[in-house]
C-alpha cells in the first residue's frame, strides 16, 4: 500500500521561506513521477510543480524562479523549496505519486500560510 507522509508546512511572512518534505513508502520511488500540488480556499487543486524519475522539472508560471521541487532517492522523499512567498501561495498543499502519467496517489496535505 502507497502512502504519502506531507510535513514542513506553518505560517510565515510574506517573503520568507519554506521546505515542504513528502516521505512515500510502499513503492519503488524512483521509478515514478512526484508533483506537489495546491488547493486554496474555494479554488481548484493545481499543479505547482512536477520531477520525473530523470529528474526533469515543471512548474507553475506562478511559482517559476521561487520554488525549487527535488528528490533524494535514497530518502524516498521529494521536496518543494518555497522562497519569496507570497499570499497568494496560501494553500494547502499536496504530494502525489503519478501513475499512468497522471496523478494517483495522494498525501493528506499540509496547511501553508503566508500572513504578516
């Protein structure tokens, strides 16, 4: 059984920083496509950004140049960097393991808040 462990998330400053981290267990992680994804508040749940098993990168026109998604393999765990953050960053935010190309498994999300 895949699970998806989300941590890192809180309230900060608009301008600040954050590292989300996704533990996943139950699967060969290195195989698969991980995303970071988002859901604010009466919004739609949207991409943030996406790292293939090769290590490519795709992000969010949003995000680009202030967000940074890794992984570390041995860890089974990806990351999501978030730098100069915005209000509009507020969300909570979701890891998921792809299947198929597409979205599939999903973490319970962790809450990100940025407030002066």
């Amino acid at each position: 059984q895949v699970q998806l462990v989300e941590s890192g998330g809180g309230l900060v400053q608009p301008g600040g920083s954050l590292r989300l981290s996704c533990a996943v267990s139950g699967s060969i992680f290195r195989f698969y496509t991980m995303g970071w994804y988002r859901q604010a508040p009466g919004k739609q749940r949207e991409l943030v950004a996406e790292i293939t098993s090769i290590r490519s990168t795709n992000y969010a026109d949003s995000v680009k140049g202030r967000f940074t998604i890794s992984r570390e393999n041995a860890k089974n765990t990806v990351y999501l960097q978030m730098n100069d953050l915005k209000p509009e960053d507020t969300a909570v935010y979701y890891c998921t393991q792809y299947s198929d190309g597409s979205p599939g498994y999903w973490g319970q999300g962790t809450q990100v808040t940025v407030s002066s």
